[in-house]
C-alpha cells in the first residue's frame, strides 16, 4: 500500500488540474476586494451569530487546507486545536477577565505548543497513518478533557465566556458589534495563512506536496517543514476556535469531538482545496444548510451533509472553488476558440 | 573521494546490495553497470541517504556518511537524478532552480517573506537552463515537457548547487538516439572539476563516458576496471548474455 496522499485519496487540488492556469493580479485583487465586502456586509443579512459561524469554520477549513491542499497532509484530528483554544481562550476570560481578543490569542498560542509534539510525531507517518496519528491525538485529548472537570467542566462544558472588550458594552453584549470586533482575529488568521502560502516557505510546502523525495535530494528537510506548518495551521485552528467559543459563550466537549475533525475536512474539501478560497465558501454552504435544517426542525444534519459530500468526492473532485474555476475557464477558452474561427 | 566498504543493504532476508566495495577517485566519472536487480538503484539509494545500510561504511572525502539523512547528504556536496523522471510537474522550470538554489541559503524557512524573494536565484537558474538548452522554456511547467527536456532539468537540478560528487540514476533511461547523444555531452561537460557516479544500460552511453566501470550482479561487485576491461571479462559476458554470448565478444 502506498503511504503517498496523492495516491490513497484521490482528490484534487482546485489549482493542479490546470497546471498553467493562475489568476491574473487583477482578477485576484478584485475577487479579494469583493470577500470583503462580503465579510463586512454579512451580519446585516444573517443572523450575526451565524455569520460568525461562518468565519470561525472558513478559517478552521483554510487551516486545514494548509495542510491538505498545500502541503498533501490529511489532519484528521484538527479539533485538538480548535477546541483547546476553545477551552483556553474560554479559560483565560473567565478566570483572568481580560479582553476577548487576547484570549483568544492566548488560546492559539496554545494550540501551537500543543501542536509541536503532536507535529513531531505525526509528520514520521505519511498519508493514512498521519491521519491515524492526528486522531488518535485528539481523542486523548477529549478523553483528558472529560476526565478533568474541574478545569473543563467535563460533560457539561465551560459556561458563560464573557465577551469582555475594553468595556465597550455594545460589542460585549450585540452580537452585531461583536462580529465586527472579532473580525480581525479572523482576518488575521486568513492573512497569515495567505502570507505562509505566498513565501520562499510555502513553495518548498508544494515540493513536498508533490514529490517529498525530490525535496529532500534538493536539500530540503521535509520533517521539520511539515512539522513548522503543522504548527502554524494549529495557531490558525486555534484562532477560529477561541473565536467560535467567545460568540458562543462556552465551550464544550463538542469542540474536541472526532466528529468536529470530519467536520472541517468535509468542509474544507466541499470547498475546494489548494486555493484557500474553497474553506470560508465551504463553510457558508455547510453553517447554512445546518441553520436552515435545524431551524425547520430537521434533525437528520448529518445525512444531507453526508450525501452532499458523497456527491462532491465522486463527481466534482476539486470542490466548489476549483469546479467554479475550471467551468469558467474552460467558458473564456471555448469563447476565445470561436472567436478565432469567426476571424 | 568517495568510497564504500564491505557496503550491505538486507530487505528482510533479501540481500539486495552485498558487501560491496567501490573506490572512486575525485574527478573520475565512474559507472555502475548491471542486470536488472542487480541492485544498483540500491547502492545509489544508500549513497544518497534514501535508505540506511544494514552493515558496513560509506566514506565521502573520508566521513562516514551511512545513515545520515538524505538532505543532510545534499548538504554536504552530493546531488542525485532520479531514475524515474522526479520533478514538481506543476512548477515552471525556473521555479525548479529557484526552489534548488535557495536551498542551502535557508530561504525556505521564510514562512513570513514574500515569495518574491526567490528571484534573487532568476540569473543564476537562467544560466543553469541554458547550459541544458532549456532556457527558452524557463516559463512552461514541468509536466509540459517532452520527456528528454524532463531529463535535461533533472540534470540541471542536480548540477544547481554545483556539488562536488554527481550521482546520476540512469540519465539516458527511455531516450531517443538524438538525446541520448545530448545526454552525454551534458554530462561531460558537467564532469568537468567534479565526481561523477552514474548507472547506465546503455553501454555506448557507459563507453563515451566512464573512466572506470563496476559491474554488479545480484547485490555484488562482479568486475571493476576499465570499460575495455571489463567488456572483455568472461564473467561479465556470461552475466549479460548468457553463455552463448561469449562468442558474440
């Protein structure tokens, strides 16, 4: 069997299938342009809380996408880190009463310590054992967080997170404001995990996505690169995770659970992986869809979005992001083709 | 320059390369020669740190190097091709001596810079293109190649940080006469103040080029010498053609 990614799970990146197609500055500048005003303009349409939903999972999924569609790792135990920032952001504006951005910064920071030994061990195994070594992580990190109630609450979570922020009562108390005042630490993570992609770094990431031994016989110490974006992607993880406990107010066991680990792959692969884009749209469909679902009194969730997923993995490989993309651009060729035949 | 002693690799019972001993000098271009399984694609993945020896030393200017990681190794002087083409089919030529070139300058570990950064290395990676004749191809992708070019950029990855010790894992595999010709000329002139080992089928590739030859069969050393010497030894006749062939000479 082989132990390459590449090989077991066939899904694409959104970037790989047309090899010489990349967004030109212009286009790139305005599609950014518009997720911000997207972002911004959000709340006014959805319910807040849901929008920051929306923004905590997008940025748990581009975390994710980090490793898998940037560097070919599936985390299958990425809520280790997303519900220990959960649970220490939660702790750290409880216990201390300071603001919650520093929280959740506080939260990320360790989500990253956790992440080095966890890194360290899971980057030796590649493909299914590096998923395997990810989840078996996060599932002692649940049976742990059950076990120590009286730090985490066990069953019954941490309540009542205070939302506290500089005293300005609108943002602690509106979910409105608040989803502007937590909006930078979301930006903040997208813009480190764009930051990483776009460096010296995250070229030698997609060498090793694509062909590890040839890094290696470059010079390139592939260990100690995936172990450094393993860590990187925790602190994102980590970010979207203090978030999401803040708006929510608490955190629980929820936020550890293997099920949130298939979540934000599921999330992160209905999107479109390899563009960083796919995540935040993957998660507007899912934290839709869920609200919509629930609040008709659905309660089979999981079943839509398990179909959807089936479908998505068995027809449109590259996610919404990459299918979008590709449909596209195969329309601007056929239209460029016929118009050289008309001449 | 680089030298093995009583080298030996096991796979679980399976001796692929057996107490081998090879010696070859700085400047020589030395080539290892063989059936296939003869297990030179071992040897070579033992000198390159892909896999650690079971038993047994590999000296590189007189440091043991067996065990050492195969990025450490790239560190220390030695680049290696790969037999099957081994390239980031998605990056553009250019790219490919960008990302070769930054890595001994520690460039890579820049999770913060821009990737800008990287066209401190355009010059130079252009250079190393053409020296290969790819330079007018710097912008394509790699999988775009045809196959020959893809053996052009291995060499030209390999000669990128401009090692001391040259390991080439049959550079002529699957080419046309035309690029077999062009192969060999590359690789002349990129023996030029520095070691070369590489392994070959073709035996006018091995002829035009190898000062010394090593022939292996079943995980050991069969001959070693000149390539007149050791095309006219019986057991090495009889290794590759079977008894027959002694006739053929």
């Amino acid at each position: 069997m082989s132990a390459q990614l590449t090989d077991t799970t066939r899904v694409e990146t959104a970037a790989s299938a047309a090899p010489d197609r990349k967004l030109n500055p212009f286009v790139r500048a305005g599609l950014l342009v518009l997720a911000l005003l997207v972002v911004l303009a959000l709340p006014w349409y959805i319910y807040p809380p849901v929008a920051m939903d929306i923004l905590a999972w997008g940025l748990f999924a581009i975390s994710v996408d980090l490793l898998l569609g940037f560097t070919g790792l599936l985390s299958f135990g990425h809520a280790a880190f997303w519900g220990t920032s959960a649970y220490v952001t939660g702790l750290i504006a409880i216990r201390l009463g300071l603001p919650f951005p520093v929280a959740v910064l506080g939260g990320a920071l360790v989500a990253m310590l956790l992440a080095i030994p966890t890194g360290y061990l899971a980057v030796r195994r590649t493909g299914i054992y590096f998923a395997m070594v990810t989840l078996a992580f996060a599932q002692m990190l649940f049976f742990l967080a059950n076990q120590a109630r009286d730090i985490t609450g066990g069953e019954n979570g941490l309540q009542g997170i205070p939302k506290s922020f500089f005293g300005i009562e609108l943002v602690e108390t509106d979910p409105f404001y608040f989803y502007y005042a937590a909006l930078p630490l979301i930006l903040l993570g997208a813009f480190a995990a764009w930051r990483t992609v776009s460096s010296p770094f995250g070229r030698v990431l997609l060498a090793i996505r694509d062909n590890p031994a040839r890094a290696r016989a470059l010079g390139y110490d592939v260990e100690r690169y995936k172990i450094m974006v393993f860590v990187i992607s925790a602190g994102i993880a980590g970010l979207a995770g203090g978030v999401f406990s803040v708006s929510h107010g608490f955190a629980s066991l929820q936020e550890l659970i293997w099920q949130t680990s298939g979540k934000v792959v599921l999330i992160t692969v209905l999107g479109g992986i390899g563009t960083l884009w796919g995540g935040p749209l993957g998660a507007a469909v899912v934290v839709l869809l869920e609200d919509q679902l629930a609040s008709s009194g659905f309660n089979g969730i999981g079943i839509i979005t398990g179909t959807i997923f089936v479908l998505i993995v068995l027809l449109f490989r590259k996610g919404i992001w990459g299918t979008g993309a590709d449909l596209i651009a195969r329309l601007r060729a056929s239209r460029t083709s016929s118009g050289r035949r008309d001449a | 320059m680089l030298r093995t002693v009583d080298l030996t690799k096991d796979f679980r019972g399976f001796t692929a390369v057996n107490a081998v001993n090879l010696d070859v000098a700085e400047g020589m271009i030395h080539a290892l020669v063989g059936p296939n399984g003869a297990g030179k694609t071992t040897l070579f993945n033992l000198l390159t740190g892909f896999l650690s020896p079971t038993s047994g030393q590999i000296l590189l200017r007189g440091d043991d190097i067996a065990g050492k990681q195969p990025e450490q190794i790239a560190h220390m002087g030695v680049a290696r091709s790969f037999q099957i083409t081994s390239l980031f089919e998605q990056m553009t030529l250019l790219e490919h001596l960008e990302l070769a070139l930054a890595s001994p300058t520690g460039l890579g570990y820049r999770f913060w810079s821009s990737r800008k950064q990287l066209s401190r290395f355009k010059a130079r990676g252009m250079e190393l293109l053409d020296e290969v004749g790819l330079a007018d191809r710097s912008g394509v992708t790699a999988g775009s190649l045809a196959y020959g070019q893809k053996r052009a950029l291995e060499i030209s990855l390999a000669l990128a940080n401009d090692p001391s010790l040259l390991l080439l894992d049959e550079p002529t595999a699957g080419m046309g006469l035309e690029d077999v010709d062009r192969t060999i000329a590359l690789v002349k002139k990129a023996s030029q103040g520095r070691t070369v080992v590489f392994v070959d089928h073709n035996m006018h590739v091995v002829g035009s080029l190898a000062d010394s030859v090593t022939v292996l069969q079943s995980g050991e050393v069969l001959a070693e010498g000149t390539y007149d010497e050791v095309r006219n030894d019986e057991r090495v006749i009889t290794a590759y053609l079977g008894d027959a062939g002694g006739d053929h000479g």
